[in-house]
C-alpha cells in the first residue's frame, strides 16, 4: 500500500498539478530527508522486530520521494527501481519475521538469541533480505538508492549529503538487530527453534531470486523504467527550460504583408 501512494505521486501528482509540484519540490525534498533519518532513528531504538521493519520502510519511503522530487532522470529511474526492490526486499523480512513469531511466540528482540546455531537457513535466509534492504551492492536496493542520490546530487549536493547518513543509519539498525537476535548468547528457547521446511522456502526462494536478479541484471528492468519516467518528465515540462525570444520586428512585418 505504501508503494501506491508513490505511485500516485509520480502517476498523478506530477501530472496534474505539475507546477505546483515543481514549486514546492524543495520543501518536499527536505521532508523526505526528514523521513529519511527520523524513520532510521526510530527503527534503532526499537526493541520488536516487526516494528523495526516498519520504521525502516518509513525511512526508505524517504529516498522515494527524494528520488521523485529531485525531478532528474536518475532520480526518477532510482525511485521507481527502489519502490520494486522495496517491496521485495522487505515483504521477505515480514515473511521471516512471520516465521521468528510462529515458532517463538514472540518478536522482541530480547526474546531471541543463538539462532543461527540451530536454524542456519532461516539465518542465512534472514541474512539476505537483510543486506538488500541495507542496500549492499549486487542486492535489489543498492540499485535504486545510489540512483535516487545521484539525482539529489545533481539538484543539490547537501541532499544526498543528509539522505546519505540515512543508508548509515541503516546498516547500523540492520545489523544489530541480526547480531542480537541471531548471533547472541544462545538461550534456552533456542534448541527448540526449528529450521525452515521445504514448505517455508516456497516463497521465500522467488524473493531471494529477485534480490538477485534485481541487483545484478538491472538491465532487465531499467530501460522500461528509464522510457516510463522519460516520457512522464517531458509530459510536465520538468526536464527542459525553455527560452522565448521575440520574433524581429522586421519580420512580423514581412509576415503581415
């Protein structure tokens, strides 16, 4: 649902009320960046994992409407790629997160320990969703963050500059959420922990696949995303800055006669 509301930005919004979209591009822009860096703040101090995924699709929504309002090419292309790879990125961290509740109970952080010694796949598989969600290149998300950047840099440097510790911030929530959860003190909840079965991997194999995919052959999917938001930037006159010039008066002249 999050991903229709950009789409309706980039589809509607930009289209309709071009002008007042491009008018207001610098208060909106430094909003997003606002989102960027309150959303990852919020996602380090939290002590449930469900909600720490929530935070951080906030703060990553933050780069899509960076990436929109910069009105640049790579900016455009950055934010349609992240709003794919977000959703597959991290509908497989609420697909594992899913399967932590279902065989603990719960899904406070401090609840869970010393995972990885007895459920390696759900470990190795969490590990992955994770790392394309913090963006780490050859991973679905690199992709579309270092566009959006791109295109904050071309408008103005210090927007890339604070959307930038963003990433920061979430490698930093990212990371320590998965060495406290799967890399800590085993507990005595953890030998009962049970690995994923051949039924849990089901979906989550199409997903890995496609963080892959995304990450690595972004050709696939780039040209049709670059001719959609081409096409879209043109319609609102965003990519060009036209100059008038008064016809010579000599000519209107010869043109009357």
């Amino acid at each position: 649902m999050s991903k229709m509301g950009a789409y309706g930005l980039i589809r509607f919004c930009l289209s309709l009320t071009s002008a007042g979209a491009h008018a207001a591009a610098g208060w909106v822009c430094t909003l997003a960046i606002i989102g960027i860096i309150y959303g990852a703040l919020l996602a380090l101090i939290q002590t449930n994992i469900k909600r720490l995924i929530a935070y951080s699709s906030l703060s990553h929504l933050g780069f899509i409407v960076l990436g929109i309002f910069s009105f640049r090419q790579q900016g455009a292309d950055g934010a349609v790629y992240q709003m794919i790879a977000h959703g597959i990125s991290t509908g497989a961290l609420f697909l594992l997160a899913g399967y932590l509740e279902q065989r603990r109970g719960s899904l406070e952080i401090t609840d869970f320990g010393g995972i990885a010694n007895v459920a390696p796949g759900l470990s190795t598989a969490f590990m992955i969703a994770m790392l394309a969600s913090v963006g780490l290149p050859t991973l679905s998300n690199f992709i579309g963050e270092f566009l959006v950047l791109q295109g904050a840099a071309l408008v103005k440097m210090s927007w890339a500059a604070w959307a930038a510790v963003g990433v920061i911030l979430s490698a930093a929530y990212m990371l320590w959420m998965y060495q406290r959860t799967f890399l800590g003190k085993r507990d005595d909840h953890a030998p009962l922990f049970a690995d994923l079965g051949a039924r849990d991997w089901v979906p989550l194999v199409p997903l890995i696949l496609m963080m892959v995919w995304l990450g690595t052959y972004t050709q696939s999917f780039m040209p049709a995303i670059s001719s959609a938001t081409s096409h879209l930037l043109d319609q609102t006159n965003m990519n060009n800055q036209y100059q008038v010039q008064a016809a010579p008066a000599l000519a209107q002249v010869s043109h009357a006669r």
